[in-house]
C-alpha cells in the first residue's frame, strides 16, 4: 500500500509535546507515513483572527486522515484583548477550532474507548460485599453525537422576536416562561435529527457486532426529555432488530453516573447525545486512569480526526522537560490505525501500552498520583519522551 499522509495538528500546550512522542511511537511500530504539519489554535486567532485557518481545513479535505492534539479556549475578554492590534474591532469572534472541525466536515461520530490497562494505580476499586478490595475490569465504549444537541451552537440571549413568537405557541412556554421579559431569557436548544441519530445509532451497533460486546445502551433521559432522547431511544430499539444477539439497554444519564462506580463492568457499548456523552465518557475515563489515558476519534463520511479527549493543560506548556502522559495520545493514534486499516500495528502499539502499565517500573506523574511539578521527574516520575521510549522498547 502506497505511503499514508497524516495531517498533524499539535495546535496548543501540551498538544505539542504528546503530538510528537505519539509519531515517535508509531515510526517505530512500523506505520510507513508522512505527516504534514497544519496550523490551528491560540497562535492563530491571536495573529490571524482566525484559530482554524483555511490551509489546515483545505489540508484535511485533500488527507482525509488528522491527528489533533489540543487547543486553548480562553474568555471572550482574553481572546478580544489578546487578537493583534491591527484584528481588533472587526467584529471577529473566536470559536474552538475543535468544534469547528467537527462541524466544517462533519464528524458526527465519536467514539470514546474507556478500557482498563491491568496495573494501571489509577484503576478504579470499590469494596465488595465480603468486605475486600475489587478492581473490576472496564471495557466501555462510548459513542457520542458530536454535531447536534445542546452543543448545536443554536442559542439566544434575548431571543429575536421570530424565535419568541413561535416560542410563545408552545403551552409549556407560555405557562412557565409567559411571563418573563424577552431581555431575561437566554435559551440553549437541543436539537436532534434523525438522520444524525440513526449514523451514531448504527455505529454503536456496528462496533458491539464487530467487537463481540454483548449489548448497546442507549443513555439518554427519555421519560423527561421525550422529544429528543424519546426519539433516539425509540430509533435504537428499531436499530437493535437489525442486530440479533446484542441486548438493547436504556439508562438514563443521571442513574447512569451512579451506576459507573457500582458496576461499570457491565456495560459494553453506550451510545448517547452529545452533552450526555460527553458526560458519561468523561465518567467512565475516570475509571480507567483519567485523563492520561482517555483517547477519541472523531469521524464523519469523508474526514476523520483522532484525539486524547484532554486540553491543552496550559501549566504543563512551557515545561523544560514535559511531565504529561501520552498515552492518551497514543491510543488515540491507535485508533487512527483501526479506522485506516492498519488494525495489526494498532494491535501491537496497544499491547507494548499494557506492557509498559503491567510493569510499573515507567509510570507519568498522574500515574504516582503526585502533583504536577516541574520536579516529579527527580522524583522518580517519567517524563512525556520517557514514557514513549519505554512503549517504543517493548515494540522491539
Ligand atoms: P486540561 O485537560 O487541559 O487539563 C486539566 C488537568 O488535567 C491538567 O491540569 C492536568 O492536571 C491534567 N492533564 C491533562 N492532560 C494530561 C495528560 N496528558 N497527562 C497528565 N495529566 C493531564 O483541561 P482544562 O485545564 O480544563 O483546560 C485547559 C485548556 O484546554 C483550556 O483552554 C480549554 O479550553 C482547553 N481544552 C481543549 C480541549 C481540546 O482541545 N479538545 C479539551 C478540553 C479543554
Ligand atoms: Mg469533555
């Protein structure tokens, strides 16, 4: 197969210090590419206005395949004050360019592995019923709409009158709200359609099939929300006809979250909206290590881009030594590899990850559960570079 081009995207902060060791790591899996390095994030709105060039998006549509580490979101004050002198005024407004990405290509699938590396000390343990420690193994995926619902951007502050008018038609509206000035009204709507509901619905189902995971729940909120998570709990359970053998279960959001520390082994694939999603993935993450480890993908019909679920964690940027893992980072490489079909190279990756966790000797600071200091590597704790020489070490 003729060598892949992978369009790098380190963006903000530690972006560029996980980005990097994350190549590293797949040069010496064996992985034959070229990455061609695209701009997005602070640097850009500040001197560009504009954190999302159209170079990188022309990129992406020509590569199709993108690795992101992170970016740096600031205050609407902070991004105005910082814009370069000759920007300001011109009514530019600053966006994520993460967000950006998923809506300019449309990357309404996103998928969230949260599964336990044995050794892991970040491992979630709960106390048994004989009184003693267990450390059940978690092997989570979540697929979260990344396009709709309440991160859809459509919203009001002092709505126009268009949107208060046909407001107003709606019972519940003019019984709960009727009476509060326009002015004092800021509205965030949750829009879900079913086009994009059925794509992350049969992804999930796909992914159960594929991987042998024995049911998909769909966590929504479904007996207060009915529109909305009625209508995608309604689609998976026409969804699951289609899949006989994987069990079809609905939670709901808010029962979900206790459930993750009672029993999170139960549960395979989840498949939910994007704030819940966003939600419970988050959860699950902290199950399995945090941050460190949590790895995604963001993929639509034509573009994919994978990325650590973390930001850009501006107090670690400017390190002499870098101290963050990267191994959220890596997974999330990992994931590329799958998506492109190089599931062998993922596979071996993967494995030299659960080699490196299992052994302990090499662990970042969040792993020694120490504060994140410029001195933790004295301390015993590896640094970014360490981390993936002990992974590229156990390649060989
Ligand atoms: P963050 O994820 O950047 O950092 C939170 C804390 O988590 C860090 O201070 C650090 O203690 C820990 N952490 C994060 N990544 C780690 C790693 N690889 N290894 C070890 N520890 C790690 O979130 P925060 O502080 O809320 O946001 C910082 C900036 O990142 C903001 O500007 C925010 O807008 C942006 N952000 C960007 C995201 C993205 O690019 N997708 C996602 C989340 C936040
Ligand atoms: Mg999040």
């Amino acid at each position: 197969m003729s060598k892949r081009t992978i369009v790098s995207m380190p963006g903000d902060g530690i972006g560029n210090a996980v980005l990097p060791e994350a190549i590293r790591v797949l040069d010496a899996a064996g992985f034959d590419a070229e990455y061609v390095h695209a701009d997005i994030g602070w640097e850009f709105w500040c001197s560009e206005g504009n954190p999302l060039p159209q170079r990188t998006i022309d990129l992406l549509e020509k590569y199709k395949i993108g690795l992101f580490g992170a970016i740096t979101s600031k205050p609407k004050s902070d991004a105005d004050a910082e814009l370069a002198p000759e920007l300001r005024g011109k009514g530019l407004v600053y966006f994520s360019p993460i967000v950006g990405l998923r809506q300019h290509f449309n990357l309404d699938i996103c998928a969230r592995p949260c599964q336990t590396f044995t050794g892991n000390p970040l491992n979630f343990i709960r106390r048994g019923a004989d009184g003693g420690v267990e450390e059940p193994v978690v092997d989570t995926v979540i697929f979260r709409q990344n396009t709709e619902g309440l991160y859809g951007g459509v919203e009001w502050s002092n709505p126009p009158d268009q949107v208060y008018d046909a407001l107003m038609t709606h019972p519940k509206f003019r019984q709960n709200f009727g009476s509060t000035p326009k002015a004092e009204l800021a509205i965030s709507t949750r829009i879900f359609t079913r086009k994009a509901t059925e794509r992350i619905l049969r992804a999930a189902f796909e992914y159960a099939k594929k991987f042998g995971y024995k049911s998909v729940t769909v966590c929504e909120k479904p007996n207060v929300i009915r529109e909305t998570s009625g209508m995608m709990l309604a689609m998976g359970k026409e969804v699951a006809k289609e899949y006989p053998g994987i069990s079809l279960w609905d939670t709901n959001i808010d029962a979900q979250m206790m459930w993750l520390t009672k029993n999170p082994e139960d549960y395979g694939v989840v498949v939910a909206g994007n704030m819940f999603g966003d939600i419970i993935s988050d959860g699950f993450a902290g199950l399995v290590g945090g941050l460190g480890f949590a790895c995604s993908a963001n993929v639509g019909e034509d573009v994919a881009v994978f990325e650590p679920t973390h930001g850009s964690a501006p107090k670690y940027a400017d390190y002499e030594t870098s101290i963050v893992n990267p191994i959220a980072m890596i997974l999330s490489a990992c994931m590329m590899l799958d998506h492109i079909g190089e599931t062998e190279i993922a596979a071996r990756i993967r494995k030299a990850v659960a080699e490196v966790v299992a052994e302990g000797k090499v662990r970042t600071y969040d792993m020694m559960k120490m504060r994140g200091k410029p001195d933790v590597v004295a301390q015993g704790a590896a640094s970014t570079a360490q981390m993936a020489d002990a992974i590229i070490a156990k390649l060989k």
